[in-house]
C-alpha cells in the first residue's frame, strides 16, 4: 500500500511552505535559514526517489575498480559523485573543466 | 557587541581625536558569524567622515586587532589598495569588543553584485590585471617587516598544510575515497617550500575585493594574513568554482581567466608557478570540503547547531566533483 501522499511529495509540500509562504513574513535575517531549509526539503525528496538506486550502483561500481589501478578508480568515482550531485546539486556536473 | 555601539564608537573617536564626535547614518554592513562591520558617518566640527568599525569578537580573533592594522597599512605603503586604518582599540569599554575603525570606500563586494557591475561597465579585464597586480605587491613586501603577532608558515608551508588537511579528512571524511585519491595526488607532488616565503592575505577571492566600475578599489578582510607563506597558496585560491558565483567559465572570481589575472600578476613583478599553483588550487579545494565536513560536525554534536551548517555536509559532493575535475589522469594515448 503506497501512502498518500508520499515522503518526496511531502518533502516538496515542506519546501514550499518555508520557501513561499513561511520566508515572505520572516525578518531578513532569518530568510536565509528558511531559503536552505526547503533546500535541504528538496535534496531529501530526490534522495528518497534516487538514493537507493545510486547506493546500490555505487557499491557495484567500486568493486568493479582493478586494485592499484588510479584511472579505473577515478572514472568510477566520477560516475558515483555525478549520481550524488543529481541528488545534492542537480546540474553542478555540466561543468567538466577545473 | 555592547547594546549601543554608536555611542561607544563616539565616545571613542571624541577621545582619540580630542574634539566632540557625532555618529549618525549608523548601520550593520554584514552580519558574518565572525566579525561584525559597520558603517557610520563621523562629524567633527563641520566635517563629517565616512568610516567603517570592524568589531572582533575575541573568541574568533585570529589576530590582535593592532597587528591586522600594522599588515594592512604595510600592504597599503606598498600599493596595495586598502582601506586606511584610522585608529584601533583593544579597550572592551567603549563597545564590549576590540574594533578598527577604517576609512569607508564605496563600491560592491556581494560577488553577484560585482559580476553584474563588471559586465555592465565592460572592465572585468581591467580589473583582473589590477587584482593581479595588487597581490604581486603584496607579495614583494618583505615578511619580516609584519609584525610578529601576525601568524607565520613553517619552514614548509605546503607540507604544513596538507598534514593539518589531512588530519581532519581522517577524521571526519575517512569513508570518502575522493577525498583519499585527492590526498594521494597532493603527496605525491609536494612541491617543497617556496622559492620567495611572502607576506599572504589568504583569502584575497571575489567577495573581499571593493569593486567600482571603474575597477578593483580595495582589497579587504586582512585577519587572516600569514608571513612567510607560498604566494602560490595565494593565487590559486581566488580560483576556486566556489568564488566563481555560476560563471565557471572564469578561473577567476567568475569575471577573468587566468591568462589575464597572471598578466597582471606578472606585470607588477609578480613570479607564477603553474606547478605549485595547480597543487594549491587542488590543496585549497580539499581544505573547504574538509572545512565543510567540520561545520556538518559542529551541527551534530551540538556545538553549533544550525540548519545552515547542517547544509554544509550536503555540499560535499560539489567539492568532490571539483576534486576530480583537478585530478584527472592523463587521457590514455
């Protein structure tokens, strides 16, 4: 039985009560807090979608690294951080240059 | 703070300068965890002067409020643009903490603000060269003539940085095998202690800089400058992404390229080294996701608990990604 509604759905029904209608009637110093909290809302309503499957891949893709072999490692690793990223920071890897 | 600083702050001038001060247009320029500055308009006689107070907290004082003073007024005798310094205090009388109070110079420092500034006004070039330039006198000052109080880099400051990194990456990112790799590639190509030890601002990045249309009109937050240090450490760190506020594209400050920044660099005397530069960009990198993982730690175990510093631990994946950008093995032939 699948709860309505679901915890990514009340994650972005959170964020958009401090973005919207929380933050318009806090004092400035205080906005900033609110902006990160449905931030962090967001990040929680894709790692309940996401997170499993890039948990599992994760695993899948370190043990296939050859020990002692740097290249293999850091191409696995990029593909786990890029599968972060989707969750923490949607986009940030389109930049590939240093 | 004290709960009327204004007052403070004009019982303070009246004393220094021996004639009755007035303060008016008072008003909290940032409100940073660390260091509080505020602007204010003094009035002596019929002249009023526009001037700014950094108050310093001493839990947060990295260095006595007189030894930042003597640095940013040695920096400034060398061309190096910097507010003024009219007068400090250490006496906790007047507003509870020591302060400086600076002459207050006009312009953008929200990093946002001076992209915008720099693009509507056509001098993002201009500036770099300028920016370069300002750090390369800085780091033709001799670092003996800091005061002592101001902190000193051992004999290795490369070496000295990477143990202290690395301590906390043990500690608090150990399960991250970016963050190993990373450790692994610093190790490999220590570069030894620097050629020229210089006098170093640390943190010299878009945010700290004054910036007008007409380019860079001063270079501010000189707490944590360091004598005898690699000026390599300073040029690579103002190129990190996170400086760069979403215009990747521009190593520098999101407004310049390298190319234009070492120009400048160069030009007013300055020696660049991309080896070493390139390890202290790869090094600076992995010393904020370490400092990120500590603000994450000081939310959970309650020393700071705040949501903002909780957020901090869901960044480090931004910093991993930088990390590999950096470290990328050579292609295959």
């Amino acid at each position: 039985m699948q709860n309505r509604p679901t915890a990514a759905e009340l994650l972005e029904s959170l964020a958009e009560l401090l973005e919207d209608t929380l933050l318009p009637a806090l004092p400035a110093d205080l906005q900033h807090r609110a902006r990160v909290g449905a931030n962090l809302a967001r990040i929680l309503g894709r790692e309940v979608e996401l997170g499993p499957a890039a948990a599992a891949r994760e695993k899948e893709l370190l043990e296939a690294v050859p020990a002692g072999d740097e290249e293999a490692l850091w191409q696995a690793l990029a593909e786990v951080v890029r599968a972060d990223l989707a969750i923490a920071k949607p986009g940030y890897d389109s930049w590939e240059g240093e | 703070m004290s709960a009327d600083p204004a007052r403070g702050l004009a019982d303070f001038l009246t004393r220094e300068l021996g004639d009755q001060v007035t303060i008016s247009d008072f008003r909290f320029l940032s409100a940073g965890a660390r260091r509080r500055n505020i602007a204010f308009t003094a009035t002596v006689g019929d002249t009023p002067r526009r001037l700014v107070a950094t108050v310093v907290p001493p839990a947060v004082e990295l260095m006595p409020v007189e030894a930042e003073a003597g640095v940013r007024e040695l920096a400034r005798a060398h061309g190096v643009p910097v507010p003024e310094v009219v007068a400090t205090c250490t006496d906790t009388s007047y507003v509870g903490e020591p302060f400086l109070i600076s002459e207050h110079i006009d312009g953008d420092t929200v990093p946002r603000r001076v992209l915008r500034t720099l693009a509507a006004a056509g001098t993002a070039e201009h500036t770099a060269r300028r920016w370069g330039a300002a750090m390369a006198r800085l780091h033709s000052v001799d670092p003996a003539q800091a005061p002592e109080s101001v902190p000193a880099a051992g004999a290795d400051p490369a070496a000295e940085h990477l143990a202290e990194v690395t301590a906390v990456v043990g500690e608090l990112l150990a399960d991250r095998p970016v963050f190993s790799l990373a450790l692994r590639w610093l190790e490999k190509r220590l570069p030894g202690p620097p050629p020229r030890p210089a006098l170093v601002h640390t943190d010299m990045r878009n945010g700290n800089l004054i910036i007008g249309a007409d380019g860079l009109r001063a270079v501010l937050d000189w707490e944590g400058t360091q004598r005898f240090g690699d000026p390599m450490r300073d040029v690579a760190w103002p190129a990190l992404r996170m400086w760069r506020f979403r215009e990747d594209a521009e190593e520098f400050g999101g407004f310049a390229d390298r190319d234009t920044f070492v120009r400048g660099y160069e030009e007013a005397g300055g020696t660049f080294d991309p080896d070493r530069y390139r390890w202290w960009k790869v090094m600076g990198t992995l010393y904020w996701g370490a400092g990120l993982a500590q603000q994450a730690a000081a939310h959970l175990d309650g020393t700071v608990r705040d949501i903002v510093m909780a957020a901090s631990g869901r960044r480090v994946s931004e910093i991993e990604w930088d990390l590999l950008m950096q470290i990328r093995p050579a292609a295959k032939a």
